[in-house]
C-alpha cells in the first residue's frame, strides 16, 4: 500500500512539473526566430546605420524579428526574397538600395522612403509601394522593418539577386 501511495504521489507531482514547463516562457521565443538567428545573424544586438552621418542603432533579435513579421505581412507580395516584382531590375539587395536616390541603405533613409514612397531617381511620387503612415505603422515598427530589410540585404544568401545559388 505504502509503494502505490508513493507511486500516485510521483506521477502527480510529475504531471505539476510538466504543465509548469509547459506553460512556462521559452527562451528560444525571446532570442527571435530561427530565420533571424541564423541567416540575419542577430543573436546579438547589430548596429545598424541609422542616417548618412555615420549616427547607429543596436537592433536586437526581437526588433529584427517584428520587423520580419512586419514585411512577411504587408510587403511580401511584391518583394519576396527582395525581389522587387513591379520592376524586376531593382531589387532590395544591398547594391539597390544604394544606389536609390537618396540611398536607402540606412533605417532613416529607408523609412522616409516608406513613409512617402518615390521613384528609384527620386524624382516623382510612385505608387507602386504602399505609403505606411504613422496611422497604420508607429515609428518603432517601421524602423524594425527597415531594419529587416537592411540586415537582410546585407547577410541573407539570396536576397534580392536574381541567382539564388550566390
């Protein structure tokens, strides 16, 4: 009797201990997603340009992360794996980004191109990207957008090329 008390005891106790691992956080959900850890290279906080004055920011996992949820639900229709399919000559690689006019290759250039999207010259409006005003993106969420974009161009085998084998 004594061994069956025992044994009933060990198995509640084990059921306890297994719905508290469950329900407890993961730290592999905090570190970001598998995408970012490995491709992006972000198990660190990046520094990443912020404007053309050589100013940075540190942009964690997490940040790289959002951003990512960020693209994959309102820009991947048009830009998957930085391609651009309204005009298919200029990408989200590194190189494009560049040479926009003004380059977009830092978060404050990137996101007032968000912001009030304009031809690759810089010229005139476009319409072929969607405007994100502050009503529909706060400032934090489409700085980690471009900050996705950005880390992405720069370290994402594939991004924005037209051979995905480089």
């Amino acid at each position: 009797m004594l061994h069956r008390g025992v044994f009933v005891s060990f198995v509640l106790g084990m059921l306890i201990i297994l719905q508290l691992l469950l329900l407890a956080p993961q730290p592999v959900l905090a570190a970001g997603d598998t995408y970012v850890n490995r491709y992006l290279q972000a198990k660190e906080p990046v520094a990443l340009e912020l404007d053309g004055k050589g100013n940075t920011r540190l942009f964690s996992a997490q940040d790289f992360s959002a951003g990512k949820v960020l693209f994959e639900q309102n820009c991947m229709n048009c830009h998957v794996g930085g391609a651009t399919l309204p005009d298919p000559m200029i990408s989200l690689s590194l190189a494009d980004l560049q040479g926009a006019t003004p380059p977009r290759t830092n978060i404050n250039g990137l996101v007032s191109y968000l912001r009030e999207p304009m031809t690759y010259d810089g010229s005139e409006e476009t319409f072929w990207c969607r405007q994100v005003p502050e009503s529909w993106m706060q400032q934090t969420e489409v700085e980690n957008l471009a900050a996705f974009v950005i880390r992405a161009a720069q370290k994402a085998p594939g991004w924005g090329v037209d051979n995905f084998e480089s």
